[in-house]
C-alpha cells in the first residue's frame, strides 16, 4: 500500500462514479488517476496496465470535448460491430501478450486481454455506447484478479466496487437509451 495507489483509487471512484451520472465532469477524475496510476502500475512493471494509462488520458480529452455540455446521450453498437469488437480484442491480446512476456512483465495474457477489453471499452464511452459498460464490467472483473496477484490490496478492491458500479453503469445507460428511443 502507498499514498500514490491511495490518491489513485479515490481519483478513479470519483470519475467512475459521474461516469454513471453521464455527467461530462467525469473526464478530468479519468485523467487525474490516469496520471496517477500510469505512475504506479509502472513501477509494478505492469507495463499493459500503465500504457494503457495513456490511452485513458487521450480518451479523456476526447471525452470532454466530445460529450455535450448536458452530459452524454447513450447510442447502441451495431450487432456486427459487437463482433468486431470481441475479435479485435481476442487478436490483438494474441499479438500483445509475447512482447509483454519478452519484456519481463509481471502478467502477459491477463494484462493484454484486460488492456485491450479495456481500450475497447474506453472507446465505446467515449462514443457513448451503453455496452461500453458490458465491456467494463467484464474487465474489472479480471483486474480484481489480477491487482490481487499483485498484491495490490486498495486497487483490488477499487475494481470491485468498479465491477458493481459497471452494472449500475449498463443499467443506467440502457435505460437512458431505451427512454430516448420511445420518444423519437
């Protein structure tokens, strides 16, 4: 345990919870622990975990500018683009997990899988799909396993309370998607 995972894990509850709300406030909280927790996972030599770190604060950017003022307005994926998604995942972890074994990394096949659910995700939020929080809720799931290998004891349990927040987070979207549809 450090005061840097500390500072992390509120950092992320806090954006993770106005993630729920839709409320476009939640990008820079994304931001902040994605700071934080680039810093950390590096010196875990989690290196998918802290790359990917990157990415967060790219989406969050993107995020910000891109989400209305209101908030979001949670769309649906296309079924096919359902199923590229799960592929691209599924290839690109196949292409990622030798490199990161080749580099000394503490995780391999968990840490790609969970980078790339997690980059897909993150992206679907950005485009404010409700599956974004199908793909999250999977994910967390797997960092719980994996932060709990490593011994990672407030970002474990950061990641269960993400896992129940990413139910909320379908729900709550689904059910914004499916009232913005019987009105059209």
């Amino acid at each position: 345990m450090s005061y840097l995972e500390l500072i992390a894990v509120m950092a992320s509850f806090i954006g993770v919870a106005l993630g729920i709300t839709g409320k476009r406030i939640t990008w820079p909280w994304w931001a902040l622990s994605s700071v934080l927790y680039g810093i950390l996972f590096f010196q875990w030599e989690l290196y998918a975990s802290a790359a990917l770190q990157i990415v967060f604060i790219i989406a969050a950017i993107a995020g910000w500018f891109g989400w209305e003022p209101s908030g979001a307005k949670p769309g649906r994926l296309k079924s096919s683009h359902r199923a590229y998604v799960v592929i691209a995942i599924i290839l690109a972890t196949l292409a990622l997990a030798p490199l990161l074994k080749y580099w000394g990394a503490a995780s391999t096949f968990a840490d790609a899988i969970l980078f790339f659910g997690s980059l897909s995700a993150q992206i679907l939020m950005v485009y404010e799909k409700f599956e974004s929080w199908i793909i999250w809720l999977v994910v967390d799931a797997g960092y719980v396993a994996l932060y709990a290998s490593q011994d990672l004891l407030f970002t474990s349990v950061l990641y269960i309370t993400f896992t129940v927040l990413a139910a909320m987070g379908w729900s709550k979207w689904y059910g914004a998607h499916r009232s913005a549809s019987r009105s059209l």
